[in-house]
C-alpha cells in the first residue's frame, strides 16, 4: 500500500471531525476556518507529492483491502474525536485513557490469538527504547495530551493539527536519517501551517 495513499486518506480526518462537530455539537464554521481546512489538506498532498509521490505501484499496488482498513481507521478517529468531545469532555483523563487500551487490549490480544501470534519477544536495546517511546511517549503522554486539548477546545480545531504530522515526519527523516527535503515538501510545509493557523484562529489582540 504506498504511504502517501494512506496520508491523504487519513489527512481527510480533520474535515470529517469538523463536520461532525459543526451537525452535531453546533461548533462554528466560518469562511476562515473552511479556508485553512482546504489549505491545509492541500499541504499535506503536496507533501506526499513531494516526498512519496503517488505511484500507485510503489510498496506492491494498490490492494483494496488495505484501503478500507486505512478508511476504517479515518472514520474511527473522526468519530473518536468527535465523540470523546460530545460525551466523555468531563471524563478523568487517565481513566478514559485505562480503559480505552483495556478495550484495545483486548481487541488486539483477540486478533493475535486467531493469527498465531507468539509471545516470543527478542528484548534488545534498540527495542527496549522504541517500546518505552511507544508506551509512555506515545500512547500514554501523547493520547492524554491529545484528550486534554480536545476538552478545552472545538473538536474541528484540534483536529487540524494532524495537518502537521507528515510535515514533521519529513524533517525528522532529513534530520534523523539524511533523506533529502526537497522544495515541494517544503512548500507542503507552509501550506499545512497556514492552513492550521487559520483553523485555530488565534484571538488577537
């Protein structure tokens, strides 16, 4: 399934999660925020342009199968925004967290079981410190940080800032692994930030 396929599929999350929020909580939608919305799923495409392209015979084609499961992860955290911000916006943070991983657990230990999956595990170094990022950087300090901002702000503004994450990516892969960062990443950068910083709208003063 090639990756920039799957980065403009889930770059549409932040347009869905606003207009759930805007039929069904009543969150705003003004010129200016539609605006950066559009801005800023163009920036990510230029990216992905920039950086993957859009061969759609690159990682073994395009397999209908992986597509609606990158659909179904579009649709899930759309919804998830939305409703974590509709239902559960006075919830403990760490105990929605707890029990979103036990349901996960769960859900994941079932699936492992029907695949075959062993409990072998090679604990190098290197792994050790990618699990504890996983764990404590990712699905602990990144969810709940995730989830406090999604409780003081519009479901549809705090979305917006997935439009960062392949902007990101791409300069920590030119940083961390030398990849090169060409003019149209960069280009798709700019876009992505103006296009966040028109959907926040920061107040003036």
């Amino acid at each position: 399934m090639p990756s920039g396929i799957v980065a403009i599929i889930i770059g549409i999350q932040p347009i869905l999660t606003t207009a759930l929020a805007t039929l069904y909580i009543g969150e705003s939608l003004n010129l200016r925020k539609a605006a950066g919305l559009l801005v800023g799923f163009i920036g990510v495409g230029v990216v992905v342009l920039g950086k993957y392209g859009l061969d759609l015979n690159a990682d073994g084609g395009l397999d209908w199968f992986y597509l609606g499961l990158c659909v179904v992860s579009l649709i899930a955290i759309s919804v998830g925004v939305f409703y974590q911000k509709k239902f559960c916006n006075q919830s403990h943070l760490l105990t929605a967290t707890m029990m979103q991983y036990v349901a996960a657990a769960i859900a994941t230990g079932m699936f492992a079981f029907l695949f075959g999956e062993t409990w072998q595990v090679d604990w190098t170094p290197v792994f050790f410190l990618a699990l504890s990022w996983q764990v404590f950087g990712l699905s602990i300090g990144a969810v709940v940080l995730l989830m406090a901002i999604i409780r003081v702000g519009e479901a549809g503004r705090v979305s917006s800032m997935f439009y960062l994450v392949p902007p990101l990516v791409v300069v920590e892969a030119h940083f961390l692994f030398g990849e090169t960062l060409g003019m149209l990443s960069i280009v798709g950068m700019l876009l992505c930030i103006i296009g966040v910083y028109y959907v926040i709208d920061l107040p003036r003063r």
